[in-house]
C-alpha cells in the first residue's frame, strides 16, 4: 500500500492518512476506532478538498473529519507499507502485498532511491515534505549552473531548462547517472501528489524570469 504517514484526528476517533490509488488518484482515508469500513474520499486537485466516495457513511465520517485529515496529512510524503492496524494505534509497516488498488509503476518510484533521498533531503522536523527547502537549493543551483545560462541564452523553454536541472540534481543527490526519462517523471508525478500546487512552482517562476531578462 502507499500511503503517507498515519495520523490521529481530533474531531473523530479515528486515524487518516493519504493513499495512491489507480488511475493517478490520491484518496484521503479516514478509518475510526470502533472499526467498520474505512471512509474514504479523493482528493480534488483544483478545491484541494476530499470528495466522499458515494458508499462512505456520512454520518460515520462528517465533512469536517475529512477537513483535517486533508490539512494533516498536507505535505506529507508517500511511503510504500503494509496494511494498517488501528488496533492500539500501531502501524504495520511490511513490504506492502498487491491489493488491486496500487500501480505497480507507484510501488517502484516510492520504493526507489531516488524518491528517498529527495525525501531525506527535504523533509522538515515535523515530518513534511518541504516544497520552500527543494525549490530553494534547486533554485540556487539554476543560478549556479552554466549549463543552464547556455540554455536560458539559447533561449530554451521553461520545461526543458527545468528538467535538465531536475534530473542533474536528482543524479547528484543519489549519484544515479542513468535515469531514465519516465523514471524521473515518476518521481516529479509522486511529489506532484503530495503538493496541489505543483512540486515546482517556484522554480520554473524562476527559470521564467532569468528568460524574461
């Protein structure tokens, strides 16, 4: 299963975390203490709120419940583990066992180096992922880099500079020379879901500028 981190709501006896599921979903899943079927909503890129799936109890799971487990779980990085236990609130945390709902292409990004040494990298004290910390080194980085003046006085799109210093940085943080393209969209694709704003606003809000001057 990928999942984010568990975390306890105070608006409801229960636990949340967030969850990858097929088609590019994220879904964010709620379940109580006293046991049952887990309540589950997707999360809505363009509100950022969790839409209840049409066989979640609603009076089980109130809107407001779903609210904090969207804000709580914000930032929080995907890991591939087992399946969870609300039994005493411990976490079972084997190698996750197919189940129909995750893509096996998730399964390998979030299992792979890569994804977790941008996870170490940049994960702050309290656990989130810090979207300021990676755009502020890759930012520093781009005006660092003369590869990348070439690219911006050869007038190169945002895109292309953007995924050159994305991948040269990815490289140098697990010392990985041969990443494949679909390799490194994965990785971009997973941080992407964690983010509703995008991974990489800031950086190509950069790049966008070193091409306006």
């Amino acid at each position: 299963m990928i999942r984010t981190p568990i975390v306890e709501l105070s608006t409801l006896e229960a636990i949340a975390f967030r969850r990858k599921v097929r088609g590019g979903h994220t879904a964010i899943v709620i379940q109580r203490f006293d046991g049952g079927q887990p309540g589950q909503g997707l999360l809505n890129r363009n509100t950022g709120d969790a839409d209840p799936a049409h066989n979640t109890q609603h009076d089980r799971f109130p809107p407001e419940a779903f609210a904090e487990a969207v804000e709580l779980t914000r930032f929080l990085p995907f890991n591939a583990r087992g399946q969870v236990s609300v039994s005493g609130f411990k976490r079972n945390v084997e190698e996750p066992e197919p189940d129909g709902e995750d893509e096996p292409e998730d399964i390998a990004t979030v299992c792979s180096d890569e994804y977790a040494a941008i996870v170490d990298a940049y994960t702050n004290r309290k656990g989130e992922l810090s979207y300021n910390l990676l755009n502020k080194d890759f930012i520093q980085f781009t005006k660092g880099s003369k590869i990348v003046s070439n690219m911006v006085r050869d007038r190169a799109s945002v895109e292309e500079i953007r995924d050159h210093v994305v991948r040269v940085k990815l490289e140098n943080l697990t010392g990985n020379k041969n990443l494949s393209d679909g390799q490194v969209r994965r990785i971009v694709e997973m941080l992407d879901a964690v983010n509703r704003r995008g991974v990489f606003k800031e950086l190509n809000d950069e790049i966008r500028k070193l091409l306006a001057r």
